[in-house]
C-alpha cells in the first residue's frame, strides 16, 4: 500500500536548519530559522517563566487532560493581552477564546472553521509575500488563495496604495490575513494611520479579517504592537478573528503555546463560535498542552511576573533593535551599499535585499545559511558575529 509513497518535499526553513547543523564549518552563523537567540547565541529561558515552573514543580501538578478550549487562564489572560483589561468588546462578552497548540495550532483550527462555515466559496486573501507556512495551513484547510500586494522592492518598504488597491477589489466575506506587527518575512509593518484605512476599508467591503500575532511586544511594547486587533475591536466590525502566539514572546517555542479567538456580533454569537471552535480542536487533537499553558497563564495572572516579563520581553525588542543598527553602521563603515532601510523594519525578520545569488556565495564561502527569498533573522546576531557577517555580507556585495 505504502510504495507508492513519494518522498514529500522538506520545509525550506526548518531543511535550512538541518544543513546548518550538519555543517562542519567552526565559524557559522544561522540566519535562517526565526528564533529569538542572546548575545551567547542561546534560547532564554525567561526568568519570569522559570519562577512559574519552579512554583509548579513544588506543587506536583496532576496531568490530568485540560477541558478541550484549554485553561480558563490563560485564556482570560490571552482576550486582555489582546485587547487591553476591561477592554468594551471583552465586557460585552463578543470574544470566544481556546488555548491552542502554538500559533500554528490556531492558524489550523481557525482556517478548519471558517472553511466549515464559508464552504465551497472559501478564499484568503494573503500578502505577498507572507510566511510560507499560512499558504500550506489554508490551502490544506481547502481554501483558495489570492495574494494582495504588500512588499515594494524599490523602497524596501511597504506598497501600501498596492495593497488598498487590492483589498479593494477583493468580494465581501473573503477572509484578509493580516499580520498584526513584525511582519514574518519581510519586517516590514503598517504605521498606526496605515492600519487605520486598512479597518475601515475590510469593514466598509464586508471582509473578514484574520490577524496573526506571533510577535507581541518585539517592536514596540505588548500594548503597542496590538494596535491592528484593538482598532478592530473599536471599529464596530462584526466579525474577526485572531491567531496570536507566545512561541516567541515568552520563548516558550517547543511548548506550544498560542490561542484563537473568534470575535462576533454579540454575547449569544461568541458563545455558538465558542462551541464551534471546541467540535473543531476535538476534530484535531483534543484538547491542548498542559505545562505551557500553565507557564504562561502563570506569568500573565501575577501583576509582579508579569512586570518581569514585559522587561525580558524589552530586553530582547532592545537587543534586536541594537543589532539592527549595528548591521547598517557596520556595512556603512565597510563601503557596502546601504542598508539603512533594515533601521526601519520592525520584529526579528529583515527582508535584506540579497540575492539568491549571494544568499548562495554567503552559504557557501562563509557559512552565514539565510533564506533564499534574503530573509535574515536579525535576531541571530550578536557582538561576536556581527563583525564576521556584515564583513561577508560587503564582500559578496562587491
Ligand atoms: N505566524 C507567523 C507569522 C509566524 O512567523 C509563526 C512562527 O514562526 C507562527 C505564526 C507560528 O508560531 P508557533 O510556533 O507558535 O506555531
Ligand atoms: O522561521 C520561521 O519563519 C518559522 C519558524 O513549528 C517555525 O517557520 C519553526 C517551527 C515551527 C513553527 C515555526
């Protein structure tokens, strides 16, 4: 039955990983995969998380099954994460919120319901480009994709009156895929004003937006960088829906830990979406993880570890800010073109503008693995590489 199994084509990010672990090579860098590192090139564990899971290892915590949405806490956690404490649309009880397995995991399940409920007409608009995952998790949910236009090559920036333009053409009930802040892969992010047409625009044509927030609190700060769903939430806009994820924002990555919430029109609304949302995760795999919802319920229901938290979070938004504006000072002060654009771009993703060509020579001759697209993790640098990658990076820019 099985031989006529063809070999699947692996992941380009997480393949890139492996050749990068594979390469013998003492002096490497990956900036590949996008995961926050530190200055010693190590995945924190936050301080805030390691005082939960100290307090929970005491306890001796049953591991019993969590109820199929999750913990109540983290959930309650996650709708005033997202929208602010006491937030209107929260009183009015018009947020359904379920635990999930990572943003992914939500991604996943949102995609499976709004198929359910849109049927054979299903179709998402996506920004061009977007994270390769969002492609593969809505066409495998039977979506059809359509790409809006985002990315200008020119500028390095954003083409905002593009994307008008196609979020414009786009038929009422198409779900618009949006990224709430540090847009994966490209850093490049709408401005308050921006975002602020962009609502009134999906509201005006009868879209259906679908934020995704895997990057909370890397730009600006965790109120900030919610902009785009709080302007949702006080547009009057009847339905929406949110992925959002703690993978990076706690760097809690291997845990799993996300959350979807459906928004609807009224308390009555939330509650069918809720019930829904539950016949769907059931569908799938259940019921979600125990021991990292429970870090991060932990974190956010203490005001003091919370505190702690919002200043690691800080810590690692100033580090990456640090080391984007030594990446352009470095080239700069190496006659390399200019690279003061990647200054502007926000989150732990640059779309560098380097060529396949030269993303090839950077692997090759240097041993510095970016994604073929120029996306680099800028979080991946640090003061011990930063001399040896902007050097290559000159290099096979002459
Ligand atoms: N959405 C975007 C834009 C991402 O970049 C990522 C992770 O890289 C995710 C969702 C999924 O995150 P998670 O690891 O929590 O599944
Ligand atoms: O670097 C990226 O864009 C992501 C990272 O389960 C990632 O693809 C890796 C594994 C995973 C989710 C996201």
């Amino acid at each position: 039955i099985f031989a006529s199994v063809e070999m699947a084509p692996g992941d380009p990010i997480l393949g890139l990983t492996e050749t990068y672990l594979a390469d013998p090579r003492k002096e490497k860098v990956n900036l590949g995969v996008g995961i926050y590192v530190d200055e010693q090139g190590k995945v924190p564990v936050l301080g805030a998380v390691r005082q939960v899971e100290q307090a929970l290892a005491r306890d001796d915590q049953p591991r019993s099954y969590l109820p199929i949405d999750g913990l109540p806490a983290y959930n309650r956690a996650t709708q005033k994460l997202l929208f602010g404490e006491g937030a209107t649309i929260l009183e009015a009880g018009r947020v359904a919120t379920a635990q999930t397995i990572g943003g992914s995991g939500a991604l996943r399940v949102g995609a499976d319901l709004l198929k359910k409920v849109l049927g054979a007409n299903a179709k998402l608009a996506i920004s061009n480009p977007s994270w390769g995952n969002h492609h593969v998790v809505f066409r495998t949910a039977g979506f059809q994709l359509i790409d809006y236009r985002y990315y200008d090559d020119a500028s390095h920036g954003l083409d905002f009156a593009g994307m008008l333009e196609d979020l414009g053409k786009l038929e009422p009930g198409t779900v618009v895929l949006l990224h709430a802040c540090c847009h994966n892969p490209t850093g490049v992010d709408l401005d308050a004003a921006q975002w602020a047409q962009v609502v009134a625009l999906v509201k005006d044509r009868g879209l259906l937006p679908f934020v995704d927030m895997a990057y909370q609190g890397f730009d600006k700060n965790s109120t900030d960088d919610a902009l785009a769903v709080r302007l949702l939430a006080d547009s009057g806009i009847p339905a929406f829906v949110v992925a959002n994820s703690y993978s990076k924002s706690f760097s809690l990555y291997g845990e799993r830990v996300g959350a979807l919430s459906f928004i609807g029109a009224d308390r009555s609304e939330a509650a069918r979406l809720l019930s829904n949302i539950k016949t769907t995760i059931r569908a799938n795999y259940s019921s979600p993880a125990t021991h990292g919802g429970r870090l991060v319920a932990g974190v956010l229901e203490s005001a003091e570890l919370r505190a702690l938290w919002e200043r690691e979070l800080g810590e690692m938004r100033g580090r990456i800010h640090a080391m984007r504006a030594a990446f352009v000072d470095r080239l700069a002060a190496l006659g390399a073109p200019d690279f003061g654009f990647i200054n502007k771009q926000a989150g732990m993703f640059s779309y560098s503008g380097l060529s396949k060509a030269q993303v090839d020579r950077l692997r090759e001759e240097f041993a510095i693995y970016a994604l073929s697209t120029g996306r680099i993790c800028v979080a991946a640098l640090n003061t011990g590489n930063i001399e040896y990658v902007t050097r290559a990076i000159a290099a096979v820019c002459r």
